[in-house]
C-alpha cells in the first residue's frame, strides 16, 4: 500500500526500528526489495536518484514503482532522492513519487532553506519533503573510498527545520556516500545534540559500511530513515560477474541471471531489515 514516508518512519521509531530505504535503479530490484518487505510485514522505501529519474525512461520507472507500492501488501513510499532541480522534482512528483529530498545541502544555511521552502511552496502542504544539513561526502551513485566532510551543526537543526518546514532532517554525522575510508566514525555526541532539539525524524545516509551496532544505536537517537545504495550495488555486481559465465553456457540464460540479482537484493535486504532495530526493541 502506498503511504506517507513520515507516517512511516514515525510509526517504525514508536516501534523501536528504523525504515530501510533502498536505491533502486530497475524494477527487479525493487520488486526484491518489496518481496522481503512483504515477507516480514515490514514498510519500506524506494529510492530513486536524480541521475535516473532524469534519463529518458526515467519517470517510467518512477510511475512502475508507484504501481508497485500501491499494490504491496505493506507500507511502501516512493522518494526522488537528493535532488536539486525543482522541475525534476515536480516532473517526478507527477509520475508518481510521494516523497522528495529537496536537496540544498551544497548551498549555505539560508539557501538551503529558501530551497526547501521553493519546493514546498511548488508541491503543498500535504507532499512529504526531506531536507538535508550539513556536507555529506561522496557520491550517491559512484562506490569510491570518502572520508567524511563537515558535520551537522546542532545549532543550526531548530532553526532549520522551523523555517524549512520540512518532514524529516538527512544528518551529517561521520556517515559517507560510497566506501568508507578506514572504519566509520560516528560522532555520537553530535547525534545525541540533534537528537535532543530536532522534533523531526532523523534520516542516515551511507548505511554500507555501518555495523550493525552503530545502526541499532541510532535508530534510539531519533533516525526512523536508513539509506542504503553501496552495498546493495556491490552485492549484485558481485553475484552477476560469478554467475554471468554459468548462465552464458546454460543458452543465455538471462532469466536465470535475473533470478541471481533477484537473490542477491533479497539477501541485503533481508539482513538491512534485520539490522534495523534497538537492541531492546
């Protein structure tokens, strides 16, 4: 069923767990995604990059996802991620996303709110709209080693999301786009200072590469979102490149190989559901 993404998270929070927000770029995995989800009775989001949405079959997959949602039999929404152009995002509201993140995070603090606000004022009141704060390193969509940029800073949040008005706040708090250099270094402390004076749900982005302790531990300290992209791509390039010769002998066998990506997404999938609770929820 499609549902809104702060509803959502908020109800996972009140229930001691966090939603997983998968990067989709094609409609097999997303259907694995949705089959997991399903099969654990949990709800779950569907991300889709700018990069995409923006290709000219873009808003196709956007509108198969929403179809997707609305016929799952748990709580899907459908989100345009980090994205930074009003007419993408409206063109991608159109064909079927409910959620967007009205990505002004590269801009200083007062454009960044007049950003979030310009699109609130495009979409209305009722659309939900995420926001970010501070310089998260990397690259969505490309896995290369970052170490983390500038942190969220928690004088800022109150203020931010007051003006802004957005429905959940992306934070910076040692979490990277792509591959980690060296080991994850949350800055706990900042987290707790958030946490303490934002009246949002907070939003994780670059969950690959976090140990599943450190999720479990957020998720006590307001994150109700969790993006995961790196991990999931990797975990499917990985299976198609040791299977790809294997199904190349069965005849070009590529519905054999679609059912290896399937197996694979699931995988990740089911281990990120499972990773996204308190420890004593």
């Amino acid at each position: 069923m499609l549902a809104r993404m702060d509803t959502m998270v908020q109800d996972a929070l009140k229930d001691g767990h966090a939603v997983p927000a998968f990067t989709c770029y094609d409609f097999t995995t997303a259907l694995a995604v949705v089959e997991v989800a399903e099969r654990l009775g949990r709800a779950v989001i569907l991300n889709v990059a700018p990069k995409t949405a923006g290709n000219p079959s873009g808003l196709r997959l956007v509108s198969a996802l929403r179809q997707l949602a609305e016929q799952a039999t748990v709580p899907v929404a459908v989100q345009l991620d980090h994205a930074t152009d009003a007419e993408l995002i409206t063109e991608a509201v159109k064909a079927g996303a409910n959620a967007v993140l009205a990505d002004g995070s590269a801009s200083d603090f007062e454009q960044n709110i007049a950003f979030v606000q310009q699109i609130r004022g495009l979409l209305g009141p009722e659309m939900v709209i995420e926001a970010e704060l501070g310089a998260l390193a990397g690259n969505e969509d490309q896995a290369f080693e970052q170490s983390a940029a500038g942190l969220t800073d928690p004088g800022q949040v109150a203020g931010f999301v007051q003006r802004s008005g957005a429905d959940l706040l992306a934070v910076a708090i040692g979490n990277v786009h792509g591959r980690y250099k060296g080991e994850p270094k949350i800055h706990w402390d900042v987290l707790e200072t958030i946490h303490r004076v934002c009246p949002i749900p907070l939003v994780l982005h670059g969950a690959s590469g976090i140990a599943a302790a450190d999720l479990s531990r957020s998720i006590g300290l307001g994150v109700g979102k969790v993006n995961l992209n790196t991990e999931l791509r990797t975990a499917v390039l990985k299976t198609v490149e040791h299977q790809i010769a294997d199904r190349r002998a069965e005849g070009q066998n590529l519905l054999g190989l679609l059912g290896d990506w399937d197996e694979a997404v699931q995988a990740i999938a089911t281990e990120t559901f499972t990773s996204l609770r308190t420890s004593v929820a």
